[in-house]
C-alpha cells in the first residue's frame, strides 16, 4: 500500500507568488500552476457555509495570501509567505507537537475581535531557515480561540511557528499576530537495558537470570528505570499486574517477550462440563463473571439469560450464560465444551501503567475478559507509554486509556477478535461489545497520543480514540497508516471529545462505516489520503448499506471536520461513495480532493441543513440511478455536476468521472495513466504541497 507522507523540504525556492486570487471563484479546476500560482483561491467566500469557515479568501493580510486556495507552491517546497513580518503581536499561541504534526492554538484578547470575522492563518518554518510558508488556515472554535495543526512535519525538529490574523475591520487585528517555536517529538529510541530480568512461565525465586528465571510477577516487582522484564517462550496464565514504577526517556522500563511469549486471561483448569436441556452444558468456574469465554477460538455471544441460551436467540449464535460462578455453554450443534478447546476468561487485565516510560514491546495477549471494563492494558494516568508489536488476540479490549495520559504511542500492533459475523442488532442488544483495539475512557485529559501502523479486524468497532470528556484544550491525537478491516460496524469512531485530532493515510475495507465522526465535539478533526473501500459490509438484519464517514448523530454537535484527498470506492454493490444522513448538526463539513465513488449514489445528502462546503471532489457512481440524490430539493435526483451546483451550491469546480485506478481490485488506488483525477484537484496550503505535475491529483494517493 501506497503511503503518501511528503516531507518538507526546509529550502525555499525564491519563487514569485502572486496574491492570492481573493474570493474569486478559480478557473475550472486547474489548481494553480507549478511554480506561479494562478488557479484556485475558489475555497473561501463561505460558499454554503454559514460563515464558518475558517478562510474568507478575499481577506489579504499585509499583501500576503490568505485563505486555503490561492496560489500554487513551487516546486516540492510549500508555498512561501509573501506576508513580511507580523504587523504587531496580538494574543497568545500555544504549539503541541507529534512526530509529524503541530497543534495551533491561538487565543485572541476578549473584545479583540468582537464580530468575529477575523480568520487566523498559519506560517511556519523551520527554525530559522529562510521564508516562512503557508500551513492551513486555523479553525475559530470560540469567539476568541483558533485551533489548527501543522502536517508532514519531521520529528525532533524545531519550528518557528507564527499565526497572522486577517479582519476585514482593519487595524489594530488586521495584520498583527503571534508567534512561537517549538519541537515535533523526536522518534522513540530504545536503548539497550542496563539489565535483563529474565522471565519464564514456570520460573521461582528471585535471581531473574538466564540460567533461574523468575516468575513474571518478581521481576515485575524489581524493575527500576533501565531494567528489561524478558518473557521467555510459553503461556502465562497471569494478570493484573498494576506496575506503578516509571522509567526515563533514557532508560524506560521495558517489557519484551521473546518469540512465542504468550500472556493469557484465561483459566488454564480443565473445567468438567455437565449436560443440561437443549444443548446447554454447564459447569463452575474459579471467578465469577467470566464475560469471555472461546470455543475452538471463536468468543461466545454472552446471553443475558438461559433461556435465551438455550434458544440461541442472538441469530444462533452460540454463546454462553455466566451467572457468578456458574457458566453455561451452548455450543454449535450442541456440541459439548468437552470436545472443544475452551478459554474461560480469569483475568480482567493483564498489565495497569500507572507510570511513565514503560515499553511493552513483542507479546501476546489473549482472552482478558472478566468482570466489567476487561482490557489486556491499561493505560491509567500513565505518560510516554508505548505499546508496540503486540498481538492481542480476542480481549473485551486490547488497550485502553483514562485520566491524564499525555504522550502514549500505540504502534505496529496487531488487534483482533472473532465477531465481524455476528449480526449489529445482536452486538448492539448485547451493548459491551463494541470497544475494539483501543478505546479512551472518560475523562481522558491527556494530549498527544499516537497511534500508526496497527491492524485492526474483526471487530465491531476496530477502535475509538476520542473520549467523551476530556479537560485538555485539544486532544493531539494522531492516527495513520492503520488498516482497519472485517469490522461490523464502524473502521474507527472518533465519537466524542476531538480536537486536533488527526487522521491520515489509514486503510479500512470491509467493515459497514469507514470512519465516524459521530459527533466530534469542538473539533476541527482532520482525515487526510485516507482509503476507503469496500464499505457497506457486515451483517444487519435491517440491511444497513456503507456510510464511508459518518456524521449523524443525536449526541451532541460537531466542530469543524476536513474532509481532504480521501478515496472512497464502495466496490461492493449498493452503496454510496458519500453519505449524510439524519440527525446530526456540525459547524462546518469540509470537503476537497476527494473521490466519492458509488455503486448507487456518488453522493447522497439526508440532512441537507448542516452546513457544507464541498469542491473539487470527484463524483462518480457506476449504478443505474442518478449520480447524486438530495434531500429537500424539488427534484432530489440530480444526474449530474451542473444540477447540483445550481441546487445546491457545492462541488462547483467538481468531476464526474470514472477515477480509473490503477488496479482497485487489489486495493491500488493510485490513478492510472490516463485517469482523469491527474492534476485536477486544488492546492491547499500545508496539506497537498509538493504535488507532481502540474496540480495535485484527486483522492489518496499523489501519482509521482
Ligand atoms: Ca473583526
Ligand atoms: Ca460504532
Ligand atoms: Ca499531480
């Protein structure tokens, strides 16, 4: 799979800028030029959108450009401020630095802006090299308070990062701004421990060494800052370790497991299985409520009742009843446990990090799922964690966060469980089993979480990362180049508190909903080159069909969300390439450079009184009805472009074109030779900088 991650080139080419092309909608579609910048400057002008877009695009602050559109960059830099420097210093600016990405936030005096018409724009350097370029636009979140991010920086780089405000009101805001530098984290580095506890499954005593190992819970107890807790080769039939102490970003306190290393929640005691009526078996475990139990690998559906077992009333699914220590099994064909390979979950965790500077790298983790909240980590008040390399196979949730858990990088893991068939309404009735791979409690004020490169299948939710509450002013969460797939309802939900909370370069196929943003509250959330594909899976008896992102909601409102350079193509019969449905209310839905590719709508739109701001999308559907389908229009089936810019205002500057892929069948979404998304999108500062050709290219993936 292609990743797009360009990189800033920290040279600035010395190329002429022409201003930006004010609110003037741009010139069908060519999107600036290599190395001038004539296209575009369409985005602003509140085309649809209430007022709440961050950009107004006529707005020039001290001759400089503003806005998302305008002119093109040069070359494989971004573009570089013609702007001169900040007329005055005018509020405060707080930077928040990942890896690759920066948290804006800009926060105006009271009363400095009173009509609320300024818009805060984004320069940024390297520190101390040459021009400042164009990053985009910041989001007015309150009255007085700007939220944006920087994208495609490097780690451990200092930026000299400065917001210009544009007020059309003039002096004193028009033109005066902040500034401030700051990091983006550098990669972790692991260094070599200072010592090795060494760890078996049958170890004793105390030594911990290569020759006597010591069980996992002594050398737990001993391990200080530099000290590596190695899990030799086997099953660990233990849990809930709550590990307290903290490491150095010198020297962490690591916790690796060798090849073969297996951590498991279950009961390894032979249960005696007795038959009851109507296939039922039951038996007396050693603790109550094991929420998880597996037959032949596969979690049982947890009834709610016997009766309900017995009839295997969840679709036939076979399950089991748990009441205290009495747990009943109804298996398929009434087969008995006894014949089965059985997992009793024992364990409501396997580790709590309540510290820092823990690395648990290269283990398995396995059926965690007894009593309320199972988990196999958790992450409590705990910072500069990281979990990497990790397989967590079948645990009512592999990782989960609460409190103030600052900094924590979730990578290169692999999460999992058996449900993906298990029918939605099933899932939903049952009510605990939509967490996934990792989930935020709440509150979670912590900021900076990281999580790239996981997998994610099989689940009902592959995972959530927003929590309901959060105290912090903006989350920094990052999440990229995942795959998300075999998932009955949703790839990711960032349902919840989100702020600068930032998605990219991610792959989620055959799951019902790609990415839900249901509700984001605050915002601005931003899904960059994300691919989409074959959505609309899963199994609902109401016969739910793919909504790619999903916005609709009766929880709460949305901020601000960026819809920017995603592939959707739905593939899979009857679905959409873009769908809105009701209810939900959001500040603004932003969408450029996308391909929405149906097989039944490109696009439909079921909630058409929220506010939209959609361009430069590619539009496409190969079904046999109209292209677009909108709710509240006299004629709500629109065949093509023109209708519905004339009905509704939006994609003014939009294809309807086959997108011709390279190879979609194999998931390459990259455009083909003579596809039409070559160089028809729009530039746009600090997102798309460094295109080929001669403008950036539609949806995920940049042709080079
Ligand atoms: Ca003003
Ligand atoms: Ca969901
Ligand atoms: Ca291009």
């Amino acid at each position: 799979m292609t990743t797009w991650l360009p990189r800033l080139v920290p040279v600035v080419l010395s190329v002429a800028i022409s201003a930006c092309s004010g609110g003037a909608k741009g010139s069908g579609g060519t999107a600036g030029t290599a190395g001038g910048g004539t296209g575009g400057g369409s985005v602003g002008g509140g085309a649809g959108a209430g007022g709440n877009m961050p950009d107004t695009g006529g707005a020039t602050a001290g001759g400089g450009t503003t806005g998302i559109g305008g002119a093109g960059p040069g070359g494989s830099t971004g573009t570089p401020s013609t702007a001169g420097a900040l007329g005055s210093t005018v509020g405060s600016l707080e930077l928040y630095g990942t890896f690759h990405a920066m948290g804006v936030i800009a926060t105006l005096p009271a009363g400095t802006d009173a009509n609320s018409n300024a818009v805060a724009n984004l320069e940024y350097r390297v520190s101390g090299t040459g021009d400042y370029l164009l990053g985009f636009p910041l989001t007015r979140v309150a009255a007085t308070s700007f939220v944006g991010s920087l994208f495609w920086l490097t780690p451990g780089t200092s930026y000299d990062v400065r917001v210009r405000y544009a007020d059309p009101d003039g002096a004193p805001l028009d033109g005066a701004g902040a500034g401030a530098t700051a990091s983006t984290r550098a990669e972790i580095s692991i260094p070599s421990p200072t010592r090795t506890l060494q760890v078996s499954p049958t170890g004793s005593g105390t030594v911990c060494s290569a020759a006597t190992p010591c069980p996992l819970s002594q050398a737990l107890g001993q391990a200080q800052a530099g000290d590596e807790v190695l899990l030799a080769a086997g099953t660990y039939y233990q849990g809930e370790f709550t590990i307290s102490a903290s490491g150095t970003a010198a020297a962490p306190i690591s916790i690796r497991g060798a090849t073969g290393a297996i951590l498991d929640g279950s009961d390894p005691a032979t249960f005696t299985w007795t038959s009851q009526a109507g296939g039922v078996f039951a038996t007396t475990v050693n603790r109550p409520d094991p929420h998880l139990v597996t037959a032949n690998g596969a979690r049982l559906y947890p009834y709610s009742d016997l009766s309900s077992l017995t009839a295997l009333s969840a679709s036939s699914t076979p399950g089991l009843f748990a009441n205290g220590t009495a747990l009943s099994a109804h298996l398929a064909g009434d087969a008995s446990p006894t014949a089965a390979t059985m997992a009793v979950s024992r364990y409501n965790y396997a580790f709590t990090l309540t510290g820092s500077f823990v690395f648990i790298r290269d283990l398995t983790f396995q059926n965690y799922g007894q009593g309320d909240y199972a988990k196999a980590i958790y992450i409590r008040d705990g910072s500069d964690n990281l979990v990497q390399g990790c397989r967590f196979i079948t645990n009512d949730l592999g990782i989960g966060l609460k409190g103030t858990t600052d900094r924590n990088v979730i990578q290169d893991n692999e999460f999992s469980d058996t449900i993906f068939g298990w029918t939605w309404e099933d899932v939903k009735a049952e009510g605990n089993l939509e967490t996934g791979g990792v989930r935020f409690y709440s509150p979670d004020d912590g900021r900076g979480t990281v999580i790239r490169r996981n997998k994610f299948h099989d689940f009902f939710d592959g995972l959530g990362i927003c929590p309901t509450e959060s105290a912090a002013v903006t989350n920094e969460t990052d999440f990229y180049e995942n795959q998300s797939y075999n998932n009955g309802d949703d790839g990711i939900e960032t349902d919840g508190r989100c702020a600068n909370v930032r998605l990219w370069s991610n792959v989620f196929h055959d799951t019902l909903s790609g990415i839900s943003l249901a509700p984001v509250m605050d915002g601005p959330v931003y899904c960059l080159r994300n691919q989409i594909y074959l959505a609309g899976a899963g199994h609902s008896q109401a016969g739910y069909t793919a909504i790619p992102f999903k916005f609709n909601s009766d929880d709460g409102a949305s901020g601000t969300i960026y819809l920017l350079h995603n592939t959707v193509d739905a593939q899979r019969a009857g679905n959409d390439g873009f769908k809105i449905l009701s209810p939900g209310t959001w500040q603004l839905l932003y969408t450029r450079n996308n391909v929405w590719a149906g097989t039944l709508y490109a696009m439909e739109n079921a909630n058409p009184t929220q506010p939209l701001d959609m361009d430069y999308d590619d539009l496409w559907s190969n079904g046999s009805d109209t292209l677009v389908r909108w709710d509240g229009l006299s004629n709500t089936h629109l065949a093509a472009i023109p209708a519905l810019t004339a009905a509704t205002g939006q994609q003014s500057h939009g294809l309807s074109a086959a997108p011709v892929f390279t190879a979609p069948a194999t998931a390459d979404f990259t455009p083909g030779p003579s596809s039409p998304l070559i160089d028809r999108g729009i530039y746009i500062p600090g997102i798309n900088d460094g295109f080929s050709g001669q403008a950036p290219d539609i949806g995920a993936v940049e042709t080079k």
